[in-house]
C-alpha cells in the first residue's frame, strides 16, 4: 500500500510538473504577445508624432501662404485705389485742358 502511495504520489508530482511546464509555456507565449503589441503601439506612437509634426509643417505653410495671399491681395487693392486716385486726377486734368483750350480759340477771335 505504501508502494502505491507513492507512486502515486509521483504520478501526481509528475502531472503537476508536466502542468507547470505547460503553463509556463503559455505564459510566455503571452509574454511574447504582449512584447510584440508593445512594440507595434510604441511604432504607432513614434508614427502619430511624426505626423502631427508634418501636419504642424503644412498648417504653418498653408498660413504663410495664407498670409502671403492677403498682403499681395492688399498690396492689389492699394494699386487700385492709387490708380483710381490717379484716372481720377488725369480726368480732372483732361477736363481742365479741354476747358482751357475752349477758351483759347475766343481769345483768339478777340486778338484777332
């Protein structure tokens, strides 16, 4: 009795052992899967900054030029204004000319 006592008490030592080692070797089964998503969310990560760092670059480009557009778009509306100014000074100037030519050719008859 004592004889199968122990052997059983081997056959269950022997399970134990053989769960343990399969236990283990899903653990790092799992240790291997946890290391590797690690390292996928630590990538995406690094990819997420650099992105948001490219996106910053564009967003500031697009405002330079952004800004750019609006000084040339007022540089343009100054030009406007100053050729309106000076069409309206050359008319004016034209209406003074053609008023003093008008009144010429009556000095004319006069002297004459």
């Amino acid at each position: 009795m004592e004889n199968r006592a122990r052997i059983s008490a081997e056959e269950n030592l022997e399970a134990a052992d053989q769960a343990k080692m399969e236990l283990q070797l899903q653990l790092e089964d799992q240790l291997e899967k946890f290391n590797l998503k690690k390292l996928q969310l630590e990538e995406n990560s690094r990819n997420a900054v650099s992105m948001e760092i490219n996106l910053r670059k564009e967003v500031n480009d697009l405002n330079d030029a952004l800004d750019q557009t609006r000084l040339e778009l007022e540089n343009s509306g100054a030009v406007i204004f100053n050729l309106k100014d000076l069409n309206s000074d050359l008319q004016s100037r034209i209406h003074e000319l053609q008023s003093a030519a008008q009144v010429e050719p009556a000095w004319n008859s006069q002297l004459e």
